[in-house]
C-alpha cells in the first residue's frame, strides 16, 4: 500500500516502487471509458494502478527496447485495454495518430531514469556499479563513452555545467581529457574515479561523481529536449479538462514543467484604455493550474523508498481553450 493506492505486484516488478503513485492517481482524475497516457511505462506501476482503479484504457510509451518484452504479461493481464509502445513521448501527437486516437483524457510524465535501468549494471547508468559507460535508453545512437573519449574539453564543460550544475565541470572536463589520452573511458568506474580524484564529496554525502552522470546522461538522451517537446505534445492531445501530471527529479526537469505550466495559465490582464485588447488573447491560456506548490513524498514515503526523496509532481488541468502553439 503506498498513499492510498494499491499495487497488482503479481504483475509488476515488486522491486519497483512507483513514486508519488496517489498523488499522482488523484491528479488524473481518472474516469471510466477514458484514454490515458503513461509516458514513461518503467515497470508498469502508473499503468496498473490507472487500469484497477478506472474501467479506461491506458497507452503506455517507454524508449528503452527491453520493456516491451518485460510488460508483456501486464498487457495481457488488462486484456486489451493496455497499448504498450516503443517510442519518445516527446512524439506524443505522431503515436497517438498511428494508433488512430484524437485526444486523451489524461498524461503522467514520470521523468528521468528508471530504477530497472540504474539497477543494470550493464546499462551504464550507475557510477556505484562497474560496467560498460553507455548510458542509452534506447539502446542506440552516441554512448556516454563516444561523448567522454571524442568530445573538446570546453563542450565536455558546458554539458557538465549545463546539465550537472557542476561548480567544478571545468576541473572534471579538464580530469577527462588528460586521462582519455593515457586509456580511453570504456568503464563506468574509471569514469567515476577519475571524477572523485578531482572533486570532494559534499557535505551531504552526495558521491562527487552524481552531477557529472547526471549530466551524461541527460545529454546522451536528450531528456530535456523530449520534456519540452513531451509538454507541447500533451496541451494539443488533452481533450477539455484532461489532466496532465508530471513527476520530476532534478531541478532542471522541474524548472521547465513549472515554467510550462505557469506560462500557459497565467490570467489575461484586464483591458486598459491606454492600448486595445490583444485579439485571441485568452485562447492563448491553455490550462489551469491545480497545485501552486509542488508535491513532494511524505517522509514515510522516502523512508520505505529513498530515490523518492527528490520527487516533485505538478498537474495542471486543460482548458476549453484552443491551445497556444499547434506546431
């Protein structure tokens, strides 16, 4: 039982505790006969708990190739009312065309890494596991090793900065470079304690390679670009009062949901005889905002689930308004 919401854990990964889950299954608002999205399918936690508590259907999206065959019995379990797909939910509005669907009645984003893929050492994901330094949710395209052994050192910087807000990315970048040259990175640990040689653990305890992934990662995937393009894609499919719910976990996911979602409810300003309305001014306000504040876990959440404890859930509810960008 977590937050009032129980889990079917014959058929999901009991390993796997999905975060926020009441908050977040309150936030949808779920109704019978409707359609919703899971962006980020995981171990099929959202998912199921939507389908028992609804009689809906649920399109679930996940990049990572190994998923579909892992959520094979959840989709039989639910007999035809679980769609599981491969892809980007940053391509919301192309898969949901393929599969002959108009609009939906709610969205849940559960952002970054799965804890499957953290848990694989051969995925590359963790610095606290060694394995091959590759990073790819897909399972395609430039690996975390392709970026540290090929990338200049100033880009290697700016990706640790950016994506890290790493105050010592300059000292790593520099770290990597001169140790590339001697044996190139191939290994998650050498990466790992080439970081730790040049940057402290913090007074938190915080391992000094956390950023340096972190931002690796975010990069290999584009993760913040598929958030930018995921939101758009979520205002133009949510049919009039869907819900979208969105759980991040570092303050750059956060930022951007926030700022989405104040940008597209603030209130239109009243008219004033100094200059005309703006025509269409309100269609250009698309949701309304429903928690001011994030959400974060209850303390017993992030005792019996510590990776919880950086969670933060904002919803917001689509308006009967057209929405602002159609692009």
């Amino acid at each position: 039982m977590l937050s009032g919401v129980e889990i079917n854990n014959t058929i999901t990964n009991p390993d796997h505790i999905p975060v926020l889950l009441g908050e977040v299954i309150k936030g949808l608002d779920l109704k019978d006969g409707g359609i919703y999205i899971d962006g980020t399918f995981g171990a099929g936690g959202y998912s199921v708990a939507i389908l028992e508590k609804k009689k809906c259907n649920v399109i679930a999206i996940d990049r990572d190739p190994e998923v579909l065959e892992k959520g094979k019995n959840i989709v039989e379990a639910f007999r035809g009312r679980l769609k599981l797909v491969q892809g980007r939910f940053g391509d919301l509005q192309e898969i949901l065309r393929r599969e002959g669907v108009n609009s939906v009645d709610g969205i849940v984003l559960d952002l970054g890494i799965s804890s499957m893929q953290v848990d694989d050492r051969l995925r590359g994901f963790s610095f606290l596991r060694d394995g091959p330094l590759d990073m790819r949710m897909e399972k395609a395209g430039m690996s975390a090793a392709d970026a540290i052994n090929t990338l200049s050192e100033t880009d290697l910087s700016d990706i640790i900065s950016r994506y890290g807000e790493e105050r010592h990315a300059s000292r790593v970048a520099k770290a990597i470079v001169k140790n590339r040259k001697v044996r190139p990175f191939m290994r998650t640990i050498h990466l790992a304690d080439t970081i730790r040689s040049e940057v402290r653990r913090s007074r938190a305890g915080i391992d000094p390679a956390t950023r340096t992934f972190q931002a690796l990662r975010i990069y290999i995937n584009d993760e913040l670009g598929e958030l930018e393009r995921g939101l758009i894609g979520a205002e133009n499919v949510l049919s009039a009062n869907g819900r979208l719910v969105a759980v991040s976990f570092h303050s750059l996911e956060d930022r951007i949901v926030k700022s989405f979602i104040r940008d597209r409810s603030k209130r239109a300003p009243g008219p004033s005889r100094h200059k005309p309305i703006l025509e269409d001014l309100e269609k250009k306000i698309s949701f309304k905002m429903i928690n001011m504040r994030a959400l974060t876990p209850s303390r017993r959440e992030i005792i019996s689930n510590p990776r919880s404890r950086s969670a933060r859930l904002r919803i917001a509810e689509k308006l009967l308004t057209k929405p602002k960008n159609l692009n």
